[in-house]
C-alpha cells in the first residue's frame, strides 16, 4: 500500500508504534482474585426490571487471610456479591439530587448522530432519502422533482430514492461501583448514566456497574428507560475492590457481533484498579475505548492514560458532574 493511501489514515503508524510499546508494570500490585468474578445480570431481559438490587460485602474464606479494601499490597480475595430483593436496599427510587443533576448534564450534552451507513442489511434500518447510486429503485418523487428544477440537465445522482441506511451505534457504558466510588462519586456516575442514556435513545445502549464483581443493567438494544436505570443503579451500594479487567471482557462480549465502526465502550472510574488481572491487554482488543477519569479523590491517571492510548480512544477528566457533559461530547465528536 502507497505511503499515501486514501485507506491509511494520518497517525495510523505512530498510533500502532505506540500501542506496541512494551507495558510498564502497575503502579499498584492488586489482589488476585481466588474466585471467577460473577456477572450478575439484573436487566429486564433476566426478569429483574429494577425489582432486583445487588448487596452484599467481603466474604473471606477460612483458608485465606483477610486483608484491608484498598491496600496496595499483595494479597488474595474472595470478595463476592449475593442477588437479593430490591426492598432490602436501603436506596428505593433515585433521589431529587441525582435526579436534577442527570437533566442538567442530558442538557448540555451535544452529541451528534453517527454517519450514515448504506451498507446496511436488507430489511435493517431507517428508510432514508438518498442520492441514487445503483441500489433502490424505490423513486422518491417530491425530492426528485425539487433535485430537477435546480439541475435541468440531470445527473444520476439527482435522482433520489428511499433506502434502508443505518444511523445507530452500539455504546457499553461501565461504571465503577467500587467501594473508592462512595459519595458524591456515585451521584455524579448515576447521573451521567441517566443522562447519557436520554441522549442515546435512539442508539443501542448497554450499561454494567462493576466493582470485584459485575452487574449488567441493559443488554444491547434492550433500549431501558434513564430513569430505570438510573433507580437500578443507585440501588447497589457502593463497595468492595475495583477490578477493571472484568467489565472491558463483559463489554467485548456485548460488543461480539457488533461492526467495529458501530462500537465503543466508554469507562467511567477512578481506574484505582487493585483486584484482577492487568487491564490493559483488554482494553487494546477493544474497538474503542474512552475514560471519564473521576479526580475529586484517590485515582490512578497513569493506568487511565494506557487503557485510552491502547483502547484507541481518549482521556478526559472529571471533578464535578458539570464537566460531564463536555468530556462526553468530545468522545462522540471524534
């Protein structure tokens, strides 16, 4: 291929060199799980529809020794998390504060609709009138007509027809629920969901809170409604390890059947990683992946920085929920 191939976009080379750079060992050396982390399903596709909630804290076994949530330390951990019902969570309904914070970011959020794909399947998408390049015959007059006045001498492609385009992405939103997340924290994450989830009503959403272990709360194309999400999430407590690895996995697999293109993941966390594997193999098998890295307490911007360069994505900061909004803009801008 030419050095100046239209198919070759500019900084591929340097992005590929970059991504191939050996790894620096973690800042923090985290626990290793003696346990799979579970993956509870709580979306209405498993029946849950928000009557479920996720409790549960550290449960050690009588083998290992029990060592303090949050230390840097080697270690291992069992931590795990029990399904129970919705009435035993202390949080019933989202409060008013989350609630207003979620309008306010939904309001301020610019996010523009993907390109069209007229490569979409037949019977697949929204029908759409398109200049004429050699596939519908289905002739749409009235725009065809208007195409003519302006261009007496016509062209192929004043011809307009209706065609079935595809116009939707397909976004995995993960949001830590670790115990670092507690607080204002969680209240600015639930609200990015809520709002985020207005915006992409149109969109295939799915949203999974994570911690040691993790929650799916929308499945790909469930189309879930903001205010039920943002309920189920605030109705699992805030706690245990923060496992990062495990949500990038859940979301590949969320993302199996979807087109590159149409794909990426979006990671809302302090990336204080410290349970499981290294994260960064997983990010880099990820169609894209951008971080809302969380500033207003401990975090970990250097791991934050590798998963965005290796998940071919970007990196925005965050200290209030108002900053929300315009880091989530700039991830759909590019």
């Amino acid at each position: 291929m030419a050095a100046d191939s239209p198919l070759r976009r500019p900084g591929d080379q340097d992005r590929r060199r970059d991504q191939s750079r050996p790894l620096k060992p973690l800042r923090r050396k985290p626990k290793t799980l003696t346990e799979e982390p579970a993956l509870r399903d709580v979306s209405p596709a498993a029946g849950a529809g928000g009557g479920m909630a996720l409790t549960g804290g550290p449960r050690t076994r009588s083998d290992q020794p029990a060592t303090a949530t949050g230390s840097g330390g080697p270690a291992t951990t069992d931590e795990r998390a029990a399904l129970t019902s919705a009435f035993d969570a202390a949080q019933s309904a989202p409060d008013p504060e989350t609630l207003r914070r979620a309008r306010e970011i939904a309001a301020r959020l610019a996010v523009p609709r993907p390109r069209r794909d007229r490569t979409a399947r037949r019977g697949r998408g929204e029908v759409a009138s398109v200049p004429y390049r050699g596939g519908s015959d289905d002739i749409d007059l009235d725009r065809t007509l208007e195409q003519l006045t302006e261009h007496p001498v016509p062209e192929d492609e004043d011809i307009v027809v209706r065609e079935r385009v595809t116009t939707t992405r397909s976004v995995v939103l993960l949001v830590d629920l670790s115990g670092s997340m507690r607080g204002e924290r969680v209240r600015t994450a639930a609200a990015a969901v809520g709002a985020l989830a207005a915006e992409l009503a149109r969109d295939n959403l799915a949203v999974i809170a994570f911690w040691s272990d993790a929650a799916v709360l929308s499945h790909l194309g469930q189309h879930v409604p903001p205010e039920r999400l943002l309920e189920s999430m605030l109705r699992i407590p805030a706690r245990g390890l923060t496992n990062v690895a495990f949500p990038l996995q859940v979301a590949r697999r969320e993302l199996g059947r979807i087109p590159a293109r149409d794909a990426r993941v979006l990671l809302l966390s302090d990336c204080v990683h410290n349970a499981g594997p290294d994260p960064r193999p997983f990010a880099a098998r990820l169609p894209r992946l951008d971080i809302l890295l969380d500033t207003t307490g401990e975090q970990d911007p250097e791991l934050a920085r590798d998963l965005a360069r290796l998940g071919r994505g970007q990196l925005r900061q965050v200290r209030t929920y108002r900053d929300v909004a315009p880091a989530l803009s700039e991830f759909f801008a590019s």
